[in-house]
C-alpha cells in the first residue's frame, strides 16, 4: 500500500511538456529582462507544428511575430542557399576557383604553395580572405557592395587556402557577386525572387537605404536607451531584416522535405562536416554556411548561424535529424544570449516527451590533437605569443610555465592530463582557480596556447612567434594616428589607434566606436614584411590583416580605413 502511494506521489509530480513549457517561457522571458533586452521575438518548430512562438517587450510596445528585426549575419544563410540553387541549376561547382565566376577578382595570394580560392572555401570562411573593411560599413547610404572587389584586388590572403577557419564577411559580400555573375539578377533580385517569394516571406527585405526606411533603424543599447541602427555596406553578409513568423518559413525549409527551396540532397551536402581533419580549427566543425553546434547531442546534428549588426542581435538553429529548428531576433545587444535554452533545453525536452530517437550516426566528431602534459617539454612552450587581439608571454618560474595574459601573471598547474588552470602563489602554496582551463598543443611545428572557453569549445588564443629585427622606418611611425576616411553618413568605426614597440614587437592598438557593441579594445603584434608593408600575427578572425604605409608619409591602411600621424 506504502509503495503504491509512493508511485502516485511520483506520478503526480510529474510534469506534462505543456507544463514545463509554460514553465519554460515564463523563465525565458525573466532573463531577457534581466538581460536588459528591450525587445525579443522567438519561435521554436517542427515541420509541421509550433512548439514555441512568442515575443517580449520590456516597454510593451506590442512586439509580435510581425514585427521587424535585422538579422545581421544570419544573412549568410540565404547567400548560401542561393550558391546551393545556382549549384543545382549547374551554373556554379563548389569545387571551382571564385575567379572562374568573377574574372575580375585578383586578390593577391601571399602563399605560393596555396590552393586556388574555391566557392566551398569561402562558404566555410576557409578560403584566407580579409575578415571585414570597415569603411563605409554602417552608413546612412552604404552604397553598391561590389566595389568590396576594389578593396579585395589591392590586398592580399591572411592565410593559405584550407589552413584555418576565420571569420570572413568579405567572403560572403565575394559571394553575393557570384551569385550576380552565375545568375546575370541583382543580389537582392535574386534573394527576392527565389527565397522570399517561394516561402512567403512577405515581410523581409533588406535595409539598404536608411531616410526611406527609418522604421527599421530603431534599436537599444545595453541598458535599454534608444539607439539609432545604420544600414550595412556588405549586403550579402548581413542587411537583411526579416519577422519571426518570416523566418519559421526559412526554417522549416530545412527540415520539411518539400524541397521548395533546395532539394533534399543538395540540404545534405549543406548539413555535411567540411572540416573535418583540419587540425588547427580544433573541435570546432564547419558545415556549408552553418556551424556545428558542440551541445545537445540528443538532437543528432545541431547546425546554427548567430547574427549581429551595431545592436541587432540574431539566432537560427537547424536539427534536420531530429526535425525541428529555432530562431530569435532581437533589437538588444543581449537579445541572443540565452538563446541557446531554446535548443539546448526545450528541444531535448520536446523529442523526449514526442518519443523522438534522432539518428546520432550523422552527428561527426572531427580530429583533434591533444597531446598528454606528459608528453611535451614544457620549457620549450616558452616565449612569445600572438593572437589577432592580444599578446602574451610564458616564462619558466619555479618549475611551472607562467604567462602573463593583459598584465596579469600567473602559473599553470595541470589540472588533468591535458590541461592547466591558472594558479597564483602565495607563501608556497599553489592557489587555484576553475574559472579557467588552457592547454598547450604542437601542430605542424607550430606552439599554440589554447583555451576551453566558459560556453564550450576550443580557441587558440596565441601562436608562439620570434620578434624580428624592427626597421628603422617602422620604428618612426609610433605614436596616434586618426582617422581621416570616414564620410559624414558613416560610423568612423576605429578609434583609439597608436602604434608601439613593445618586448620587441611593433604593436597596433585600437578600439571600436561606442555605437558599435560588439566592439572592444584590441591589440595586435605586427609581422614586418618590408618598410611599408605588416601583416597581424596569429590566427582567427582578423589574423594575416594587411597594416600598408604611404611610402614617405605618415599614413596608414587598414581593414577598408586611412588613418594619419596626430
């Protein structure tokens, strides 16, 4: 009888989904608050149902599923859906150099020993090409984004063909001329045409021009203050804006099988693991325009692309295994952060209440090397390190490694196998932290400090380097420099530039305007390439970046910008 009356008092206390998803949103929207988010609509979905459809309205200005958002990067979507169609019409291979498109693009590549720049290279920001140009690039009119080709064919590769993933918005606005070139449409005919049209998407666009369309600049900052939104120069990376109840159609088209926009084997080849033996990309796995997501492996394959323009922040994610996909807009510099509940949480909740056993055989690990503490000499760990937005040090004191990250000094101690945590002494004691946890790898004869980052996944965050000689036309240029490209219509974007000799290396500092928020201040350590020409040391986003002087002038170029000697 006892046990009985156990079984019902747990039954009773079971939650139905329904239930936990009231539970659910009601938390959601708690922390969008707290997140200071101002405004917020979201959806989560199958192929044929709506799990999850609501918005939040800190002013309760009456958000809804209709209501206008940028969608920032999440662009890249679209761009990569249109390459896939114009694949399946047969008028662009993946596997083709760009130039066989576009003629006329001439970058120069700084690596003999590169591929060719592939269309699969650059939908998998493989291909080494520039990150951003930051003239003109939040503008009252940003003007046509094809001239992105002036700015490509006088610069150079960051990095050889395949050698690293690294962000490029420069690929895609690359793109976008592909898709002009392949289809003989304008980019946004094109997207108009065979995406918005197809799906219904009657209430998407793109924010082109800002006087004609002010009712899509508005935005907040981080506590909540008004704030005015600027259209984007590089269209296909990030201009376009889009409603809730718009982009579940954009969704679903993933998941549904009516191949209305693509077919379901072209889908697949967009869902397939492109990275999968490139070792210095560490855990992190490319798809076709996507990324893998490293959590919620229940769900099988998590595919999702974040998006961010000066305060618009987005989010789509893709589970073709388990059927279903999830989006957030957001008009708030916080209003993605607790996206991933939406996924990571209520998706694994909904498959297990629906019975739902996704086929995880597809989900693919791709290689990584991780070498047991053991096994390295840590000495030879020693020296310098530089990243694309910071430089560091490791010393060799009292039998441990010790770096010196942003000024702060510290030890490492392992804390198991292959990692360390940072540790400070005090009266001989070793003092802990587990806030932190770094490795150290070896990959193609190159040393790479590494860091487990607080939300998942792996980041190199300093590639052991050797200063140089410095010359003596470098040596006079330290100092401030403003600058002097910006029009009146634009955000300047880069502020606060100097250049210094510091520990041997000529660094470039500069910081990001207020209005742009996902901006900070950055640090670069330059390589020499001759008396006018450096290149930013390290890897990632903004690695291999070309610092070109005017010969016998005091003035710069950097990323798209001039900037001049105070």
């Amino acid at each position: 009888m006892i046990f009985l009356t156990l079984i019902c008092i747990s039954c009773a206390k079971q939650k139905t989904f329904e239930e936990y998803l009231s539970t659910f949103n009601s938390d959601f929207k708690e922390e969008l608050a707290k997140l200071n988010v101002s405004n917020a609509s979201y959806a989560v979905f199958s192929k044929d149902s709506v799990i999850l459809h609501d918005s939040f309205s800190a002013a309760g200005t009456g958000t809804n599923g209709e209501s206008p958002f940028l969608i920032g990067s999440v662009t890249k979507v679209f761009t990569a859906v249109a390459i896939m169609q114009l694949c399946e019409e047969g008028k662009i291979d993946l596997d083709k150099p760009v130039s066989e498109y576009v003629p006329d693009f001439k970058i120069t590549q700084r690596f003999p020993d590169s591929g060719p720049i592939t269309i699969r290279a650059v939908l998998t920001h493989h291909a080494g090409i520039p990150s951003d140009s930051y003239l003109n690039k939040f503008s009252k009119n940003p003007g046509d984004f094809n001239t992105v080709l002036d700015y490509l064919n006088t610069g150079y590769t960051c990095y050889p063909v395949g050698k690293i993933w690294a962000y490029s918005n420069l690929g895609y606005a690359l793109l976008g001329i592909v898709i002009e070139r392949a289809s003989g449409m304008k980019y946004e005919e094109y997207i108009a045409r065979h995406i918005f049209e197809p799906l219904k998407m009657d209430s998407s666009g793109f924010y082109n021009e800002y006087l004609s369309q002010q009712h899509l600049s508005g935005a907040f900052d981080g506590k909540g203050n008004p704030a005015t939104e600027l259209p984007l120069f590089d269209k296909p990376a990030g201009a376009i804006y889009s409603t809730a109840d718009d982009m579940i159609s954009f969704g679903r088209a993933f998941i549904d099988g009516k191949e209305v926009l693509l077919k379901n084997e072209t889908l697949e080849q967009m869902f397939m693991l492109q990275n999968k033996e490139n070792l210095l990309d560490l855990d992190h796995r490319s798809a076709i325009c996507f990324n893998y997501k490293n959590k919620a492996y229940e769900l099988g394959r998590l595919l999702e692309h974040g998006g961010a323009t000066m305060y618009h922040r987005a989010q789509m994610v893709v589970a073709p295994d388990a059927g279903m996909a999830s989006v957030i807009l957001s008009d708030s510099p916080n209003g993605r952060d607790n996206a991933w509940k939406l996924d990571e949480q209520l998706m694994v909740e909904f498959i297990r209440a629906k019975g739902i056993v996704p086929d995880r055989n597809l989900n693919h690990e791709k290689m990584m090397q991780l070498s047991p503490i053991s096994g390295n000499n840590l000495r030879s760990f020693t020296g310098s390190y530089a990243m694309p937005g910071m430089v560091c040090s490791i010393e060799w004191k009292n039998e441990h490694l010790s770096p010196t990250i942003e000024g702060e000094n510290f030890y490492l101690v392992q804390h198991d196998s292959n990692s360390f945590v940072p540790a400070k002494r005090f009266m001989g004691l070793m003092l802990k932290s587990r806030k932190m946890y770094l490795m150290l790898e070896e990959i193609d004869g190159e040393k790479h400090l590494i860091q487990a980052m607080p939300w998942g996944g792996l980041v190199i965050i300093g590639t052991q380097t050797t200063p140089e000689p410095i010359p003596i036309s470098w040596k006079d240029r330290t100092g401030k420099y403003a600058v002097t490209s910006a029009g009146v219509d634009e955000i300047p974007t880069l502020e606060n530039v100097s250049i210094s000799i510091e520990n041997g290396f000529v660094l470039l500092r500069y910081g990001f305007d207020s209005a742009l928020t996902f901006g900070r201040n950055v640090t670069v350590a330059l390589d020499i390439a001759g008396d006018n020409e450096a290149f930013v040391l390290g890897y990632g986003r903004g690695g291999g970046e070309a610092v070109i002087f005017e010969p016998g002038k005091n003035c710069f170029e950097f990323m798209g910008m001039k900037f001049e000697k105070i």
